[in-house]
C-alpha cells in the first residue's frame, strides 16, 4: 500500500467529530478504536436489539459497522474538506455472529481521487479466547466535494 | 419465474413467526407488509436513532431491511423444516436515504435445492409523492436443514 | 427509468465504433443486437475455446459479455466527449451455460454524472426454445472525461 | 487460516487435470503456476485478442483468470470425488490491466462442507518491474458431489 497518498493532518479529529455523528454507532453501541490512515477499527457486542431470528447479531448490523469501518478507512485519505459516500459494498457471511466481542477492521486497498476502494474483516472473540472471522466486506467510496456535505 | 417451486402451504405463518423474532426489525421499526410466494415486502420510517453523518439512513441500515426482504422471499419457497442463512449480498446505493418512507422488497430470481438468489429493491417515498429508488440487493441464500435451527 | 437523463443524438454510432474496438468481443463472436439509450443487447453463441472444464461456458466469458453490455448501456447516456470505465462488478450464476445460443442484456438503472449503475442479465436459448436466465450481473460504471480516453 | 481441512493427497493431479480441461485457459494463454492446498497462482499476459476498446485487458477477461484462481482454490480442499461450481463472484477493477504480464492468485478464506469462499488478486507486472494491483475478487464456490459433474 506504498501508494497510499499522505492524509491530511487533522484526519483524526475529523473522522472522530464525523463517527460521532453517526447516530447508528450509538444505536449499536459501536465504539472506534483505532483511527490511522487508511485504516480504522471498530469494536461493538453482541446486543439482543440486533439479532435476526436464531439470536445472532443480523448480517445487515455487521455490515453497518464494517460499512463504517471502510467508509472511514477512505475518509482519513481525503482532503480536509471532502466527505464520504459509500458506492456499493459485498459482504459475506463466514460464520454466525455470535459474539459475544466483535472487531471490525477497514483498510483501504485503492485511494483514488474519485474512487476509493476498502476491505473489511469482522472478526468475533469467543468465550474462551478464540478469534473467528465472522464476515468480510469489499466497498467502494467515493470522495465528495463541493455538495454542501459536512464531513 | 415460471420454474419456482410450489410453497408449502404454512409459509406465511412460518414466515411471520420467524419475523416476530428478528428483533431488529422491532429496533429498526420496521413491519411485514406483504408475504406472498417468491416476494416479501418490508416497510419501515426514517429514524434519527439508525443515521450516518449526514442524517440519513445508515447504508447498512437499508442492507438489514433488503436482506431480511431477501432473505424471507427465499424462505417462502423452502420446505417446512428449513432455515435460511445469507451467504453474501451486494448493496448498490443509489440515492441518499432520506425517507421518510421505505418500501423495501425482495423476490426470488432462483429457488434451488440449496441454493437460492433475491433481488432487493429499497424505494423511499419523498414528501410529495415521489418514489425514488435508493439501493438495489442481490442476495445469496442456503437453505438449511437438519441443524437445529429454528426458522 | 423516468429520471434518466437524454442521450447525445450521436450514441449510437459512438457506440458501434467503440464495440468494434473491443477485440474481445471478436474472439468471443459476439455481436451488438440493440443499442438503445439505457439498454443494450448483446448476441453469442457457445464455442469449445471459451469453455470450462465441464464443458460449460466459462463464468468470466459470460462476465465479459456481461460487462460490455452493462457498460454500453451506462455508455448511450454519457456525455459525447464521455469515455466509460468499469468500477466493480458482481455476477450470479444461476445456471450452466450450455446454450447454444445467449442475449445477454444490459441496463441502465441509475445514470449519475459520476457514476451509473447497470443490471445486466444472460439469457441462454436452449435447443426446443426454451429461455433460461442463467447469469445476472450488477455493475458500476464512471464517466471519465479529460483523460485521454476515447470511447 | 488454520482451521481450514486438510487436503486430498491427490488434489494437484486433479487440479492440473482439470485446469487442463478448461480450453478457456488455453485460449488466455494462461498457465497453472502454483497449486498448493488453499492457494493456487495462474499467469498470463496481455494479449491483443482478449482487449477492451483502450487496448487493455477485457475487464471480464481478468476476472475470467481470477474466478479459475479461486474456483480451484477452494477446489484444493475438497474431497476426491468432488467438483467445484462457482456460484457468485464480485470483481474490482483499480487499474487499468496493461500487463505485460499478470499474475492472478486465489486464495481460500473460508473451506465449509457445502460453500466456500476465495478471494483473488490479479497483480500486473509492467515494464521496469513495478507490480501494481489492478483487480480484486471475492467468489463464492460450492462444493458438488453425485451430480455427475467430472472433476
């Protein structure tokens, strides 16, 4: 990733001022953890609010927080006054998530100018110690200026 | 669509029981409107609690009401004993999700024996009337059997 | 489809000679059926050469039929000056392509000035007539000017 | 990935007997380079017949390459009797696909009974000797057994 262009100085304080008006990451009691260019962490539990029927977390919650993950990921390599949209993701669905301990991780694998493009693990630890990659996520983002979007 | 299987007679039961215990769909305020063979409709209202930065519906919001729509639609075909479980989806956003109001709906483009593909398709009806399309799915899905799941 | 913007008058001709420039499509004996603005038809047939080991088409031979038909579609609603990259695709694969006959179609469902979005679909004719969806293809397509590209 | 299943200890005879069968390859004049349990590298260069209208690689090309890396991939790990079929896959397209030559790996992430899953890079070496990432894929493959599909 030796392309990768420098971030802008002050992508930290952005991307947090950004994720905590992400009012969904409260919703999911998400926390970010890890904020460097091109790369971001999120840690979330497991909540019963958001399972699907057999008591997993539901595949559209885990690829909200992989969705934030690599949307941000992209975010702390654009200019200081662009914002974020996601394009289109995939995601696939490795194992049930269960939980209780989720570590979702974006990095991003193409900064364009335009196009950026991210990869995401959502890994879970397990009672007892064991990391399980639970999910995967490819997105496409892309860099918007000039629209009147707050970060 | 002519090659989809019959549904077992007890599909639309079956399908709002397993409905009732996603309980993110109570988190997300969103309800079953229609159940039929092969289509599933979902409706849900834009909710401050689910947004992004920029005060619309979370990406990954919208993919958990186009992967549960996908997902049901798929589970109308399986036989009585079955589950489903996502295997991988792929979200298009196409608008920003506004709202206030989401028509969500997923129907059946393949049932297999084990293999099952939805399409997704997430309106939002604009005050005023209009109808715009905001995201598009394709969803994979597997029919399970025998591992004691639930529906 | 209401909302998609016209097309240069000059789309269609734009369109042939850029087809005609895709080696590709000569290896493949594929040939530009229907060129419409947002929709574009594409004819082949099955060959030993393109063929898997079952005999089948190879999936990424029904993706490169695919791809041209998405991007062409998303390519008739471009600016004159406009050349079209692809973004990123996703493609299902409903059943083996046996053929002997496809039409793969590709069309617009989303004409942004950035980026559009196009679904396409691979019909296969079988020997007695019967019509099989045996591929589907979601896609996502740049505008690019200035860049040097041509068409 | 330590937890995926051992290998069958025949898997590169059956792999390069299959490869073999796959006359596509043949025609991308693309070669089996490495073929190890969970991993497997194809390599092939730019050629003017398989080319888009820019003069690079067919974008539908490259992911021909890519969906044979991760379709025998996961193929590596499956029982002697079993044949591999490629349900879904999702391409990324970073860079344009010059050559002069690719190298294309494929590599399991997930082995399950029924489903796997593989991710792909295509890498193209240009001239100098800089390697740049030009696509992606993540595929999602199943394994088939008595279906009477040869390897």
């Amino acid at each position: 990733m030796s392309q990768l262009p420098p971030a802008d100085p002050g992508f930290r304080q952005r991307l947090h001022d950004s994720f905590a008006r992400q009012a969904v990451m409260q919703t999911l009691g998400a926390r970010l953890e890890v904020a460097d260019a091109g790369r971001v962490v999120i840690v979330m539990a497991h909540k019963p609010a958001l399972t699907q029927q057999h008591g997993f977390l539901h595949a559209g919650i885990v690829s909200t927080a992989l969705d934030s993950a690599c949307g941000y990921a992209a975010f702390t390599l654009m200019p200081a006054d662009a914002a974020v949209l996601t394009i289109e993701f995939k995601v696939n669905l490795l194992a049930p998530a269960r939980g209780p301990l989720f570590r979702i991780e974006g990095f991003v694998i193409k900064a364009g100018r335009t196009i950026s493009v991210a990869e995401g693990k959502a890994w879970q630890h397990e009672v007892g110690g064991a990391e399980t990659l639970c999910a995967t996520m490819t997105a496409t983002l892309m860099t918007v200026q000039g629209r009147g979007l707050t970060h």
